[in-house]
C-alpha cells in the first residue's frame, strides 16, 4: 500500500472516530503531497513522500522551538501532537552508532581528512541513509566531529 493510499485510509477512519487533530494533520498531509504530485507532474514516490513527510515535521520541530521562546505553550502543545502523529508515518530514526558508522565509511571511501571535504561527506552520507528518518544537522555534526572541523 503506498503512502497516499494509507493517508487516504486513515484520514476515513479518523472522520468516522471524530478525531479531529489527527484529520487535520492527515489533510494537511495529503494536501502536501497532492501540490509534490502536481509539481512534478506525476504521483508522488513513498521516498517523496517521505520527503514531504520529513519537512512537515521539521516545520513543527521549528515552530515549536519559535512557540517555546514566544512563550505560548498552548501552541506548543498542538504543534508536539501534531509532530507526535506525523512522526507515526516516519519510518524509525537511524541509532548514533549507525550515523557514526556510515559518516566513518564515507570519511574512509574519499579518503576526506578536512572541513573541505564536508560538502562531500555529506552528501554521499545523505544518499546512504536516504530512507531513513535522519536529521540533516545530526550527520553533519557527526562528520564535523570525525573531520575535526
């Protein structure tokens, strides 16, 4: 079943148990991947809608952060519920250990030993941990630390 497919579903059964927050998060969810689909001019891919998915939830991530310093806990609140529910059609985030060991292999394949070489660490260690849930900033703090920058 792919992604859409499933949203389509669960937003069904979210009307039927008068779940309003999870069906608002679920059209919003659908509304995303329906202006991806229409952007590229074609059905949307489960990698772009993981995609999609990843940036929805770094736009609650931010507004939370942005809610906390305002001081608005109410907003705060609604916004983790909100992440809580998209984070549920993640697949699970790589451990330390594994980003440890992809951005060390990579270091190793392009024998990088500087800062100069981050832009290609990086992005040859996004590639290998595509699919994944992994937060760009997490690698990268990885292979700075490995690269000494």
């Amino acid at each position: 079943m792919s992604m859409g497919e499933k949203i389509q579903r669960d937003m069904v059964a979210a009307m039927k148990s008068k779940d309003n927050l999870r069906l608002d998060v679920l059209r919003g969810i659908k509304t995303a991947l329906k202006l991806k689909e229409v952007e590229r001019g074609r059905g949307a891919s489960d990698d772009e809608a993981l995609q999609v998915l990843q940036s929805l939830a770094k736009q609650r991530k931010d507004s939370i952060e942005q809610f906390s310093k305002g001081g608005r806990q109410d907003l705060v609140e609604r916004e983790q519920a909100e992440l809580a529910i998209l984070e549920s059609y993640l697949p699970a985030a790589p451990s330390a250990q594994e980003i440890r060991a992809v951005v060390q292999e990579v270091i190793v394949e392009l024998e990088a030993s500087s800062a100069k070489d981050l832009g290609k660490v990086m992005k040859l260690a996004m590639s290998r941990l595509s699919g994944k849930n992994v937060d760009g900033k997490v690698v990268n703090a990885e292979a700075r630390a490995q690269l000494g920058a």
